[in-house]
C-alpha cells in the first residue's frame, strides 16, 4: 500500500533552534515510520534575502543537515535533499507564477508578516514576494498531501491549495493533489526576549547545538511577568516565555498546570520556573548535542546523505514536472 507523502524543509541560513523542534521536527520524526517523508533543504530560498551573503547559505547547508540527523531523522526512512540541485522546483515555480497575481502574493499574511517584521517597505526581492509560488512547487513536486508547518505558514499551504486546483481546472483533471498543513499544539514558540517570533538572526533562540552553559544564560534571560516583582504576588503567564516553553517541552502536564494555578496566585517565585525549565531543556537537547558532535567529525557521512537524497527527489521532482508540462497542454520536442 502506498504511503501518503509528507513534505516539509528549512532554510539554510544558520543551525536550528528549539522553535524548531517544537515547530516540526517532533512531528517529522512521528511521521517517518508511517509516511514517505522528504526534508528539503532550502537554499534557493534562503537567497531570497540573503543574496548579499551566499557563503552564509552555502555553508548552513550542512549546519542543517546536521541538525536533521542530530535529532534521530533516520536517512533510510526520511529522504533529505537540496533544493538548488533539484531544477524542476524551479521550474515549475516559474510556471506557478503565471497562475498567481501579484496582488495576491502581497495579500498572503505571511508575506505581509515578513515584509514588516523585515523593513523591506517596496524594496522587496522579487525571490521573497514569489515565495508562496516557490513554496507550492516545493509541495506539489513531491505530490506531498501533509505539510508540517507553524501556525503562521499556513497561509502559504492555502496559496499552494488555490495554485494547484488552478492547474487542476486548466488541466481539466487532477494532475496534482491538495495539501493540509499539520500544526503542532505548541504552535509557534516566541523569542526568549518575549518577542511574537523565535529567530535565528534576532539572537532571542537556542540553537539546538546549545551548550549547557548558553542553555542556562538564555532561561535565565527569559522574559516573564514584569510586574512579578516578589514571590508572593500574582503573576500573569499570558505572554510568559517561561511558561510557555514549559507548556511546549515539559511532558508532566499535571505538574505544569499545578505551576501555572500557584504562580497566578502568587507565592511562586520566577526562579523556581525557570530552574525547571532549564533543567528540562538540559535533559532534551544533551543527547541532540552529543550525536550532533559525532556526527560533525564525518562530513563525508552527511554530503553522502544530501547527495543520494538529492538524486531520489531528482528523479520524483522531474517526473512530476513533466506530468504537469503533458497535462497542461505545453509544447514538448
């Protein structure tokens, strides 16, 4: 029987973050066993606004990597692959882009989100604002029905859903499939300084690769309840990082929930939490460190895995974009 595809990727602009584990990784590695899985490392993307440092994006590449096979994707079971190596994704990109209009690239909330939180004002690169067509020829050259995404991608899953039933119409048939975007409970974790979103280049995440020590200085940094200013008056947890990473790492839910009831009522002082809090984020990214280190010393190892990756999603990719190009009716030699 065949199983349902799965599709997700990251950007390689620097090593992950705990944001991303909580984002997608954990699903990712529920989803392995019982899907056919591809992560797709997102370089050409990563250009879109960061063409003026392309080092910075070569050499992330296997920073990502990295991180993929540190936290347990298993490359027998997970396919990993690189998306500049991987032409029918720009390809079919440049076909998607004369289903879509402008106007709707600059209405997609996710877009608009990174246009301001970015400053880019009018000044957007033309990469950036085509992400969502991008994006959808990620998707649909997989043929992938599940998208592990946040909360704030979802607008894209829906663009990449409007884009292929266009095709699908134009076709008169259903050449490619719609996808759902799978949205873990944690949603989006914020930044440690409280800000809406964790961020690699806003230096407010810890990097997967944490040391023990950085993993230490960024709970204690955490932002909380300005106005908890002694242990026994109320704080407020609505907004509270601390609480907030708890309620996406710590698995004893009932102890969690005794804390947040004594910390709103006052008598439960900042550093009790975040002593907790650290103490389980020691115990989840010590053994992601450790594989990570090993792993680090075989890079041989890791550009192995990218390149025969790589090559399958070659030859899936370049199927389908070429199943789109007959279905649509396009002129072939």
């Amino acid at each position: 029987m065949t199983k349902p595809v799965i599709f997700t990727g990251d950007r390689t602009t620097g090593p992950l973050h705990i944001g991303h584990y909580a984002g997608s990784l954990a699903n990712r590695l529920a989803y392995q066993n019982s899907h056919e899985q591809f992560l797709l490392l997102a370089d050409t993307q990563a250009l879109t606004d960061n063409a003026h440092d392309p080092e910075k994006v070569r050499r992330s590449v296997m920073e990502v990597a990295l991180d993929y096979l540190a936290v347990g994707i298993d490359p027998m079971r997970t396919t990993i692959c690189l998306q500049s190596h991987l032409p029918a994704l720009a390809e079919l990109s440049m076909l998607y882009l004369n289903f879509v209009t402008v106007s709707r690239l600059e209405r997609n909330p996710t877009i608009k989100d990174e246009i301001r939180t970015r400053g880019f004002g009018r000044d957007i690169p033309a990469g950036f604002l085509c992400y969502p067509a991008a994006q959808a020829a990620d998707i649909t050259a997989f043929k992938a029905t599940l998208v592990p995404v946040g909360d704030d991608q979802a607008p894209l899953i829906e663009q990449t859903n409007e884009i292929v039933r266009r095709i699908n119409s134009t076709a008169n048939r259903k050449v490619l499939p719609e996808a759902v975007a799978v949205i873990p409970k944690a949603g989006r974790l914020p930044g440690i300084d409280g800000k809406a979103k964790m961020s690699k280049s806003g230096g407010n995440a810890i990097p997967l690769s944490a040391s023990p020590d950085e993993i230490s200085v960024a709970v204690k940094a955490m932002f909380t309840d300005p106005s908890h200013l002694r242990v026994e008056d109320p704080g407020q947890v609505e907004g509270n990082v601390v609480f907030a990473y708890l309620d996406a790492f710590d698995e004893d839910k009932i102890a969690v929930e005794e804390l947040t009831a004594k910390y709103q009522r006052g008598g439960l002082g900042d550093g009790v939490v975040k002593k907790r809090l650290d103490g389980i984020l020691q115990e989840l990214l010590a053994p992601i460190r450790t594989r990570r280190a090993q792993l680090s010393k075989d890079p041989a190892y890791v550009l192995d895995v990218i390149r025969k990756g790589t090559e399958i999603a070659r030859d899936r990719t370049n199927a389908t974009k070429r199943e789109v190009v007959e279905h649509l009716g396009l002129f072939r030699l």
